[in-house]
C-alpha cells in the first residue's frame, strides 16, 4: 500500500512537471506567433507609409503630429530685428546683438549669453561647434555649448570661415602681398598652418573628417576664361614641410566655375560647380549631375554624406510639384521626395533640409522623409538650421521648430 501511495505521488509530481513544460511550450509558440503577427503588421503599415502617399499624409498628421501651425510654436520675441543677426548650431537658435550672442533652446529660453567683440558676422558650424568672425574684420572665435572656446586676432581680413566636426578650423583671408591666405587651427586654437595663393582666388575650403587634409577650391580669373581648381593638403605636412605638402590637385574644364566643396565620409570630397557636382577621392573624379540635362531650380552639398538638388514638374495649369533629389556620394543610392507647390528656396544643415513653400516649410531629412511641416498664414522671411533645431523667422519674431 505504501509503495503503490508513493508511485501515485510521483506520477502527480511527474504529471504536473509534464504539464508545466507543455503550458511553457503553447506560451513560448503563442509569443512568437504574436511576434510574427506584428512583424508582418509593421511590414505592412511601413510599406504603405512609404508607397501611399494619402497614408503617409494620414499618419503624419493623427499619429506622429508632425505638423506645427503659427502660433502653435515656441516664439522668441524680436522686437527690433535691425542689426540683429540670427543663427542656429547644435541645439541652440543664437541671436547676435550689440556684441552679446544670446544661445536659446527648444524651449525659448536663453540658456546662455556671451560677450564676443562681432556686431557682423560670418559663420560655421558642425556638430556641437559654433566659428564666427567679423565680416571684413580680424576678430575671429570658436564656441561650443555656451563657452568660448577660444578667441583669435588675425592678419589680414576674414571671408569664409570652415569647420568640420571635430572642431578643426580653416579660415580665408585676403592680404596685402597675396590675394588669399588661408590659416587652419587645431580644435584648441592652435594655428597649424598658413597658405599662401598670390595669383589665384580661394572660393572654399574643407576639413576632412579624419583631420588628414585639406581641401582648397580657388579660381584664377588672369586668362579668357576662368580656370576653377582643387588642391588637396596634406595637414600633417603642411606643419613640417609646407613647400611639398600638396598631394593631389583636380583640374576642371576651363569656363567651369567652382562653387561650394564639402568633405563626407571615406574622404569623398562633394564638389558643386556653376555647371554640374562632382565627387572626387583619391584619383577618381566622377560627375555626379549635370545641371544642363534638367531643369534644377535649387541645388546644395552641404550636407552629411548627401548632395541635394530640385527640380519642377507641372501637375496642371498652373500648378507645379517639387521633387527633391537626395543622391548619397559615397554610395550614389538616391532618394525621392515630391511635394505639391513650387519651392521658394532651400536650407540644408547635417542630414536636414528644409523646403520654403512660402506660407508652408517642410523639413525632411537625408532619407527623404518628412520630419515636420509648418504652416503659416504670411509668408516666412528666412529660416535657420541646427543639428536639432530650426528657427522660422518673422520680422518681429522668431518660432522654434524641434528637429
């Protein structure tokens, strides 16, 4: 009796066991059935958010709230914009008046104020840092969150000024015994180098972002036509022996002018002439688009690993569509976006890019989707662009558009 009392227990035991392991195994098959069912729900809905342009609408609107009507935003109240400059790095919408750069964030709220000698100014910025100079003047200064870095008088007076997003500076200057003279920085302050060009005129420069080079776009306007050039220097030998520090120098088609150049990733160098972009690394030198073969209204390089350009195409009488191309230089993938109306004008920064309708701004990114759209009742007088923020200014104020 007492072993046949112990062999029931252990089958109850033994068949509670199996019963656990089974409810275990149905809850283990029902999780992953659930998980496959959201799977293809995720699929789905992402496949008609991308190819159905009324869905996208839909969600965009109900779902993500990316739309932002006047009134709706953060303002920053400007009373009297006269003589005061406004721009956008990071995270911070920076106005600049009577010397004192007031840094504002998404909130509105100015988080910090700093005395810098620049009543005009010309700026750069990447990542989390902010260069400006006095336009024409020697003052020049590198700012990162709310503190200044550091501050430098220099010879000669500023036109451009560069940086890339380590913090590394390259400056134009014009001189009394050369026409151009360009002087790079470490991110302390440190003057690493000077280039002197006596017969030929810097348009631009670029730091790439592994800090190796220098690239120097200048034109020689002496001949018939102009003579558009790019030298590549090495930084590294350019401190120690600057006569050999040249390692690479692209010649373009003669009458080709030179515009804009901007380092991306791998060291591909996006490269935006009056005619056509190219990209250039190491010893190829590829044609991008020709501006000639359609019909761009807008066109811009700087942007993370991005050239942009836009063109018109009728949808009826009198009515226009924007497609934006977004074509990537190191891979040359491309990406699509088509919006209704024409665009007035354009604002790239990092991967944003924001499209002025007029009385409506889109903000899109590199991917080609829609981040926020803001609409308006009067026209927008200008808009800037930082990392994570985008300021659209009125005459007499400024709303905040969180990126």
């Amino acid at each position: 009796m007492k072993k046949t009392a112990k062999t029931d227990i252990t089958k109850m035991v033994g068949g509670k066991a199996m019963q656990i392991e089974i409810d275990k195994e149905k809850k283990k098959k029902l999780l992953i059935i659930i998980s496959v069912i959201i799977a293809i729900l995720i699929i789905i809905i992402l496949s008609f958010y991308i190819g159905n342009k009324e869905f996208r609408t839909f969600f965009d609107r109900y779902i993500f709230r990316k739309e932002i009507t006047e009134n709706n935003a953060v303002t920053i109240d400007i009373s009297d914009q006269e003589g005061i400059g406004i721009y956008a790095f990071d995270k911070y919408i920076t106005l600049l008046n009577k010397n004192k750069l007031g840094l504002y964030t998404t909130s509105g709220k100015k988080e910090y104020e700093l005395e810098i000698n620049i009543n005009d100014a010309i700026y750069a910025s990447d990542n989390r840092f902010l260069v400006m100079a006095q336009k024409n003047g020697q003052t020049l200064y590198q700012i990162s969150e709310g503190n200044i870095i550091w501050q430098k008088e220099i010879e000669g007076e500023i036109q451009k000024v560069n940086v890339n997003k380590n913090g590394y500076v390259s400056v134009i200057t014009a001189g009394n015994l050369h026409k151009t003279i360009i002087i790079a920085f470490s991110p302390q302050g440190k003057e690493l180098f000077k280039t002197y060009l006596s017969t030929t005129t810097c348009i631009d420069t670029s730091i790439s972002n592994d800090n190796k080079t220098l690239a120097i776009a200048e034109i020689n306007t002496t001949g018939t036509l102009i003579e558009s050039s790019i030298k590549i220097i090495s930084i590294e030998k350019a401190q120690t022996d600057p006569m050999n520090s040249v390692i690479e120098i692209y010649q373009s088609q003669s009458g080709s002018l030179i515009k804009n150049i901007e380092y991306q990733d791998k060291n591909y160098l996006s490269c935006m002439y009056d005619n056509e972009i190219r990209r250039i690394n190491k010893e190829q030198n590829e044609k991008i688009i020709s501006f000639p073969e359609e019909k761009i209204t807008f066109a811009n390089i700087k942007l993370d690993n991005y050239i942009i350009y836009t063109t018109e195409k009728s949808s009826g009488l009198l009515n226009s569509n924007t497609q934006v191309t977004l074509t990537n230089v190191v891979t040359q993938k491309e990406n699509i976006y088509i919006t209704r109306g024409a665009t007035k004008s354009i604002r790239t920064h990092g991967n944003h890019i924001a499209l002025n309708l007029g009385s409506e701004i889109h903000f899109i990114t590199t991917n080609g989707w829609l981040t926020r759209k803001y609409t308006s009742k009067k026209e927008v007088k200008d808009i800037v662009l930082g990392d994570k923020i985008a300021g659209v200014i009125y005459k007499d104020k400024i709303e905040i558009v969180n990126l």
